[in-house]
C-alpha cells in the first residue's frame, strides 16, 4: 500500500465506464464527491472529481481535476493528499498534458507527462527525481482522461461477460485495462432507487487488492454513467466509495 494509493487504484483508475453516444455524458461545471469507508465502518477520507473548459496552447479543452484526501482515524496513520489533473480535447478527449502530485504516508510523486502527438512520444518530466523520459505511444489513456473518454462511449448492446479494453498510460509505462460486464441492479441509494450497471475491472492483485477480480463498482445506467458505489476487497479489510454530492451534470439524474 506504499507505493499505491487506494484512492489512484480504486477511484481514478477504475470508475472509468460509459454513457450513451448519443449524448454528452459530461460538460464543464460537473463535479462529483465521493465519501470513501474502510471496512464498512471508519471514514477512509474523500475524493471529488470536477470538469471545466479552459484552454492550453491557445486551443479550448477541458481541465480535469481529481482530488483525494484521507481524513479521520485513517488519517492518523496513512495520510493520503492527491492530486490529478488532466488536459484534453474537447472532441475525442485525447490527452494533452497530465500531472500527478501525490503524497501518500510520506512517499511521493510529482510528474507532469506532455503527450506529442505529431512524435507519437510522451515526454515525463519527474520533478522529484529530476529526470525528464521519453514514451512512444499509440492510442492511450492518461488515468484520469479515461475515465471521461470511456464516459462517452455506447455501452447499450453489451451482454454479460463482455469486456472493453483500453491502453492506460500511467507512471512512464502503458498498461491494458480491462471491465467486465455483470449484468444490472436497482441500487437503493441516499438518492433513491437507482438503475445501476454493474462492472468489474480487472486489477492487479498481490500488492492492495485480495485478487485480481476483487473490485465491483455499480455505475448510472443514465446519460450520465457516473460512478455511484464502489466495493473493493483489499490484503487488509475492505473499502467502500458512495457518491454524497453531485452537481453541474449534462443530463437528468434519473431515480425510480
């Protein structure tokens, strides 16, 4: 758990599915925040995801922000202080520049990667160990585009057991990232009944996580597709995320 935070592994990298393509499954204003419990019990601490357009190198895009942050009891022992943010195009939500800045129980991270896409190179400036690197890459994913790339992406044909995979550029290396699909579930929530869509991303096992299927998270079945519960089983215990607060949606949060 030293070198992997359970809010990076859990919540930025795996509340990544999707919306209709028909419409827009976000716009600039959102903002989704998301209380984080350890063991059903203790309050593990927050996360919040927020979407604003901007612009970088005089081209419009949208600027992305994940913030997560330990707190309680939780804190006293493993302090948790993360920062995400990416840059991306407005239209096929290709990355342009993705930094990360975390400090999780005393280890950190500060890196900003610059994706080129005339080079086909991603270029990694790691400010704490003062070496900049070099990645050649085809079709990726920063961790926290994905989740707003997959977003958008129609998923209303998919059967039980189907899977989509996409290339996820993280830490200087490309990783393939898989979700499985469970099936569906009215989920009762502090919102009201929910219809919920049920996936499974398959992570690694051995370092946070029991085994390599031991995530499930339970996702809108609206034109918003967003996160609403998580469950994760972890080498200690077990995490759960539920979403408190939303707001600035692109489309009607639908209750039964």
């Amino acid at each position: 758990m030293k070198k992997n935070t359970i809010i990076t592994l859990v919540l930025f990298l795996t509340f990544s599915v999707f919306a209709q393509e028909q419409k827009h499954a976000f716009k600039s204003g959102e903002l989704l925040r998301y209380k984080m419990s350890y063991s059903g019990v203790l309050r593990a601490g927050t996360a919040v995801l927020e979407v604003e357009e901007t612009e970088l190198n005089g081209k419009k895009v949208f600027h992305t922000k994940g913030s997560g942050w330990t707190s309680g009891m939780i804190k006293w022992f493993f302090k948790v202080d993360d920062i995400y943010e990416s840059y991306f195009d407005k239209d096929n939500v290709k990355p342009y520049l993705f930094k990360r800045k975390i400090n999780e129980g005393g280890y950190k991270k500060h890196r900003n990667t610059s994706f080129n896409y005339t080079s086909n190179k991603a270029y990694v400036q790691d400010f704490i160990k003062q070496k900049d690197t070099s990645v050649a890459f085809s079709n990726v994913q920063d961790m926290l585009s994905s989740f707003y790339y997959l977003r958008n992406k129609d998923v209303k044909n998919m059967k039980k057991g189907d899977e989509i995979a996409i290339d996820m550029f993280m830490d200087a290396q490309i990783y393939p990232f898989k979700l499985r699909f469970l099936g569906k579930e009215v989920l009762d929530t502090k919102f009201g009944d929910v219809n919920t869509l049920i996936f499974r991303p398959l992570v690694q096992s051995g370092r946070v996580f029991k085994a390599q299927e031991s995530v499930t998270i339970w996702i809108t079945d609206d034109a918003n597709k967003i996160p609403i519960k998580l469950k994760a089983n972890l080498s200690v215990g077990s995490l759960r995320a539920e979403l408190e607060q939303y707001k600035g949606l692109a489309n009607a949060f639908e209750t039964k």
